[in-house]
C-alpha cells in the first residue's frame, strides 16, 4: 500500500486564542538537533515543498519546543 500526498498545501492555519494546547516545552535543542529534528519533519513532504515549510518549522519548533 502506497500513500502519496498531493503537491499543493492546504491555507495556513490560524489558531483561535483562550483555547488549551499542550504547554511549551521551551527550546533547549543544539544546532544538530535542530537540524536532526527539521529533517525528520520534513522527511515525509515532498522535496519541492522543504524550501516553503522548513522555516514555517523551524518557528513552530522554536516557539513551541515541538513540530
């Protein structure tokens, strides 16, 4: 069985506030892990789309401690 994704992305989303999420875990990563970390979010995506979402990522991971 294969799964393959579609080459467009959906519209960023926007995330209502005064709603709980996980806590932040805080950012505590060396650069290699950061690195380690993108690749292993970004290893089911297309290649063409890396460029696009490898800083949308990167925010998320520093902002939250988590992808």
């Amino acid at each position: 069985m294969s799964i393959t994704l579609e080459n467009t992305l959906p519209p960023y989303p926007h995330f209502q506030e005064g709603i709980l999420r996980a806590p932040n875990r805080g950012y505590r990563l060396t650069k290699l892990q950061t690195k380690i970390a993108l690749k292993n979010a970004l290893r089911y995506i297309p290649p063409e789309q890396h460029s696009l979402l490898a800083p949308e990522f990167l925010e998320e991971l520093k902002a939250r401690g988590r992808v």
